[in-house]
C-alpha cells in the first residue's frame, strides 16, 4: 500500500526562488488572494489575486514550508505579515525575465497516474544510443 505524494509545488517554489536569486532576478509569486486561509493586504487585490514579491531584500523573515509562504513586508509604508497556503500559489516569476512556471489549481489539477498499472502503452523503440 503506498502513500499519497506530497504535492511537488512548494519544492517548486522553493527552487525556483533560488535560481532566480542566484541569476539576480527578483521573484514574485502570483496568489488566488480568495482561497481560503490567504493573509494579505486586501487593498493591493486586484481581480482577486496578488503579486508578492518574495526577494530576500523585499520579504523579511522569508519562510517556505511544504504548507505555506509566509513573510513580513512593507506596502505602501505599512508593515504587514503576509501568509500564502502553498495551494493559493498560482505561479512564479522573474519580475526582470518573466520567466517562471505557472500552476494548476486545486481540483482542476488531473489525477496522477497510478503507478500500478502495468498496461502502459509504449512508444516504438527508443531514439536514444548506447556510448561507449
């Protein structure tokens, strides 16, 4: 009997965060400010979601478990201790580049593929060459 997989987003996140940090890129996480449990400043919601940039000169006391991005910042002057669930995370950025990855919501997500099914069809033989 196995055990559910852990959700690979806030691996992800927390990847990402490094890389666009070691590139000396600024990130920011895209949040759906209406999923439940989401803290932040309503004031800076628009179309029902907020961009946080969570740069270690931005997000003070940066904290990124498996169940949430958590941090202190400043907006518009005001201290303020945001809390983001990993799963109201819609993505990640490079404010600079763009680049980032982008997630599926909740229930929308498909189901994984179990890997106990044996009869998984394979392609025709593998392009790939041994080298000696």
């Amino acid at each position: 009997m196995s055990t559910p997989s852990r959700s690979k987003r806030p691996y992800l996140i927390r990847a990402m965060h490094e890389w666009m940090g070691d590139n000396g890129n600024t990130p920011h996480i895209v949040v759906d400010a209406s999923a439940e449990g989401v803290v932040v400043p309503q004031e800076h919601v628009k179309d029902g979601k907020i961009i946080l940039n969570i740069s270690n000169s931005a997000a003070h006391n940066l904290n990124m478990t498996n169940e949430a991005v958590s941090f202190r910042a400043r907006f518009s002057g005001v201290a303020f201790d945001v809390w983001v669930p990993v799963v109201s995370v819609l993505g990640i950025y490079a404010k600079e580049t763009g680049q980032g990855m982008i997630f599926s919501q909740g229930a929308n997500q498909p189901e994984p593929p179990d890997p106990e099914i044996k009869d998984v069809p394979r392609a025709g033989r593998s392009h790939l060459k041994v080298v000696k």
